[in-house]
C-alpha cells in the first residue's frame, strides 16, 4: 500500500472509530437526560465529512507526500485527541446538551471555545494539501465554513442556554 493510501486508511479508521465513541456516548448521556440540539443540519455535516474522505480517497493515487504538511496534520491530530480527553464521556459529533452540567473549561476549552472546530477547519485543508490537492483544500474549506456557521451558532445557543440553566 502506498503512503497516501495508508494515511487515508488511518484518517478513516479514525474517523470510523469516532464514530462509534460517539454512538455510545450520546446514548450514555441519552439515559442521563441529555437532549440533541440541532439535529436538522447533522445528516449535511456528515455527508460533508464523509465526501470529503471520498474525495481524497479518488484523488491521492500516485501523489507525492508533503511532509511537513503531514507533520501538521500530526499536530492537529493530537490536539484532536487533547479535545476528546478533555471532554472525555461528554465527546459527541452531535450537539448534546446534559441539564445543569457544568460547561467544559478545562484542556484546550481554556483557550478557545470551539477547539474541535478549529482542529477540523485545519484537518480539512490541511490533509488534500499533504498531497498537493489545492483545488479540493479550497472547495471543502469553503463548504465547511457554511457549515460550521450553522453549527457554531447552534451549539452556542445550546451552551448559552446550558449555562443559564446551570446558574
């Protein structure tokens, strides 16, 4: 198997993986009286992510790897993993908002408010730019922005609103 394919590999058995950690913490805080905000844009968000795979799957065939490039991917896989620790059982790709629980401060949540989101805005352009895909950086880029403008304000809402009810 030739690198770029055994990255891809590793970057959708990841996200395959996340998946599943998030099926079941959304029906561990499901059982706890947690609630889904903003379900209506989920299925575009996945079809999003999912087309972006797809498309750097059709894409990468023969293409040189950018190594430093690779090792900023590295880097913001590990923060990727910094934000699931953090958050720990309350990790979900969906917006679920658990009834008087505090907000997360703690980790990356110090820093920023959204750190996940910055990870993925990263992710996105940076992995088809290890190989050379500029073109394919810029239109997924741009798709995810429309999307995180939706989900931002979403799930600020929900945090917002978790908050007040926690005061």
């Amino acid at each position: 198997m030739s690198l770029p394919y055994a990255i891809l590999l590793l970057v959708t058995l990841q996200r395959l993986a996340e998946l599943v950690i998030s099926a079941r913490n959304t029906a561990l805080l499901s059982t706890q009286g947690a609630v889904e905000i903003g379900q209506g844009h989920y299925p575009a968000m996945v079809t999003l992510h999912a087309a972006w795979l797809v498309a750097l799957w059709l894409t990468v065939g023969g293409r040189p790897v950018n190594l430093p490039l690779l090792g900023l991917f590295l880097i913001l896989q590990a923060l990727r993993v910094w934000v699931l620790a953090t958050l720990g059982r309350r990790w979900t790709t969906r917006i679920i908002v658990l009834p008087g629980a505090p907000l997360v401060t703690g980790g990356p949540f110090r820093f920023l408010r959204h750190p996940n989101y910055c990870v993925v805005v990263g992710e996105i352009a940076v992995l088809p730019l290890v190989f050379g895909l500029t073109t394919l950086a810029l239109v997924f880029s741009a798709l995810n922005a429309a999307m995180l403008w939706v989900r931002i304000r979403s799930e600020t809402q929900a945090l917002y609103g978790q908050a007040s009810s926690a005061a």
